[in-house]
C-alpha cells in the first residue's frame, strides 16, 4: 500500500510563482544577489590593483549569474526521467572531462591545480559538472540496484569503486576538496537508500582513514593541518590566510563595519573574493548578517529534504534521491566553507555556493537548484502533468 504524500506543501502551496516554490525562489536570488554584493566589495581593490577595473570580478560574476539562470530556466522545462535514462550516460561524461584536464595542452594550472580546460573564453572546471553529474548517475543507480544495494555487499561496493576512480582523478590535479564533499555526498545518499548501517558506517570508516591518510602523507596538506591547529604560531607564512579571517570576523562585532568598508580585504586577506568571502561578509555585516546566511543556508538544505520526502512518498525514488543528493552537497560544501572561514576546519578549496567568485561553481550550483525546483513542481502537479511533459524521453 502506497504510503501517504507528507503535508509539508500545503503552505507552499498557497504561494507559488508561475508554478514554482515562492520561498525556494526568494531564497535563492536573495543568495545570488548577496553574493554578488560580496563578490563586489570583496574583490574591488584587487581588481583595481592589478587588472585596473574595479568591477571586473563584479562583471565576470554577473555573467556566470546570467548565463547560470538561463541554464536552469532550461532545466526547469525538463522531466526527471530524463535525467534518469541519462545518468549511466553523465557519469561516463564526468570521466572524459577528469581526464581531460589532466592532459598537458588541454588543461592548464591555476595555483599548483590542474582543475581547468582551456575552453575559450570561459575556463571549464572539471570538477564542477563532475558533481551534478554524480549525483545524478548514483540516484539512478540506487532505484535501479534498489534491493542489492540494501541486501547485497556488492550492490554498496559497486558505486563505492566508481566513487573511488572519480576522487582518485581528482586528487591528481589534485582537488582534496571536492574529493571528500564528493565521498560525503555519495555515502549519505546510501544511508538514506536504505543501506544497513554495520555496512555503512564500517565504509565511513575507511573512507575517513584513507582521506585522513592521503592529508597526512602529502607534505603541504599536512602543512596546512598543523596552521589549522595554531594557525597564530606562524601568522605570516602558513598561518597568515587563517589569521586575517579570523582578525576579520572580530572586527566584525554584532553589525559589521558596514557594507564595503571591510580592512582585511585590502590585501591582507588571500583570495578574499573567493575561498574568504564568508569573512569579508562577517566583517562588514557582523554576527547579524554571518547567522542570517547560515539559517539561508540551512533552509536550503531542510527545504531539499523536504522535497525528497515528497518525491519519495509519492514513489517517484529516482528525484528523491536526487533531492537528497542537492541537499547533502550543498550543505557539506557550505559547511566545510564556513567552517574554514571560522578556522574549525583545515583549509580547503571550495567555494561558498552562490556567495562565492566562481562562474562554474554559480552554473552548476544553479543547474541543481532548477533540478529541486523542477522535483518540487513534479511533486505536486503528479504523475499526470509529469508523463504529459515527459513525452518521448519516457519512450
């Protein structure tokens, strides 16, 4: 017997723009906007120093942001089964573009990383897509393997080898980051699939040992470990990035210094418009603003449970998952950002979603947004207007 669709959207309901979640949608572009405020300020003085043009990060941004909303308009237009009978097909897709920027002449380095290809005139990060497209093949896979991936040992490993080939390309431009947000994300849309949990956390284990062993064994992760613990024993050279957040969030107090007026953003802070825009934020817009963006953040995440809750009671198991996917990697992103930022976590490479310069990273984070968007929109129109609109991709 089919279990009852949970009544999470009866309010949602009742606030909808042309179709879509209102609240899901304000959030969205009130993050986009703020980002773009940040992006801003945070990148001002280093834009006029060395290209000239002050707002030339600014510019750069906006049109990842618009070329990012016309992709998810477009994605908004597409059925979850599509998806679905293409996501054996993506993985294959994240393969080629891993391997890819590894090749000397195709990509290039930026900061001892080779992570980009040279597509012209916009860089192409690998990594980026590699998660959509991940998430995308390992919901597919578990509606597919459903009772293996739950009863057998093999059906759990399966996708844990591919994860492991994935990362291992990764760690070779090398990208530890988007390594471990990656291993994160697959793990827990395992757990939620149903795998037992002796099996599991015995796998979370081994994957915690091996990325903690691959940090320790590589000499400038292992550099950053230990600025990570007293950063203020070297605070000009490898505690330097660390120590400038921090001066930066207590400068901040309760409201922040106001809005362009931060200090650490001229020069001091590295990289203050990318991997540190949560600390130029926290300084200009204090406590106040540093919470507000987490409890956005935190809406993101509940609301992308929500909906695969939704998607799931109604028996569609693939946008569930994918629901869950979003919410898991959005969130473990944002998380290891702010918590980088806070100096709780080591230092690590890996933008704040929305917030942060980085057209790949706003193109692809705005994809998976449309695909929740598009999962909620399923969710309460049905099966009906789904199989309608579905037409020769369900063929």
């Amino acid at each position: 017997m089919r279990q009852a669709v949970p009544k999470t959207n009866s309010f949602i309901n009742k606030h909808l723009f042309y179709g879509y979640d209102v609240w899901l949608l304000a959030v969205i572009v009130f993050l986009v906007c703020l980002g773009l405020l940040m992006v801003a300020s945070a990148s001002i003085s280093v834009a006029e120093k060395h290209l000239h043009q002050p707002l030339y990060y600014f510019w750069r941004q906006l049109l990842s942001v618009a070329i990012g909303f016309f992709v998810a308009f477009v994605i908004l237009k597409i059925p979850m089964v599509f998806w679905q009978r293409i996501s054996p097909l993506l993985l294959f897709c994240s393969f080629i573009l891993l391997v890819i920027v590894l090749i000397p002449g195709i990509g290039y380095e930026v900061n001892g990383s080779m992570r980009w290809i040279n597509t012209t005139p916009f860089p192409l990060q690998a990594s980026e897509p590699a998660k959509f497209c991940m998430i995308a093949y390992l919901a597919g896979y578990m509606v597919r393997r459903s009772e293996e991936v739950k009863t057998s040992f093999a059906g759990f490993v399966k996708p844990i080898i591919i994860l492991t080939a994935l990362s291992s390309l990764l760690l070779l431009e090398p990208d530890y980051g988007a390594s471990v947000v990656l291993f994160a994300t697959a793990l827990g849309m395992l757990f939620l699939g149903g795998v037992p949990l002796s099996r599991f956390f015995s796998w979370v284990s081994v994957a915690v040992a091996a990325l903690g062993a691959i940090a320790i064994l590589s000499p400038y992760r292992m550099q950053r470990l230990i600025s990570f613990v007293d950063p203020w024993q070297d605070p000009f050279n490898s505690g330097f990035q660390l120590t400038q957040a921090l001066i930066a969030f207590g400068r901040g107090d309760w409201f922040g210094v106001g809005l362009g007026s931060s200090i650490q953003k001229l020069f001091y802070l590295p990289e203050a418009h990318t991997d540190f825009v949560f600390a130029v934020l926290a300084e200009e817009l204090g406590l106040i603003g540093s919470l507000l963006l987490i409890l956005l953040f935190c809406f993101l995440v509940w609301r992308a449970f929500m909906i695969g809750q939704v998607a799931q009671a109604r028996g569609d198991m693939f946008s569930a998952y994918f629901a869950y996917g979003i919410g898991l990697l959005l969130g473990g992103q944002a998380f290891i950002n702010l918590g980088v930022n806070m100096g709780v976590l080591p230092t690590k490479g890996l933008t704040l979603p929305l917030i942060s310069y980085g057209g790949n990273s706003m193109i692809i984070t705005c994809s998976l947004l449309a695909i929740l968007l598009r999962i909620e929109y399923e969710n309460r129109n049905g099966r009906r207007l789904f199989r309608r609109e579905a037409g020769v991709y369900a063929t």
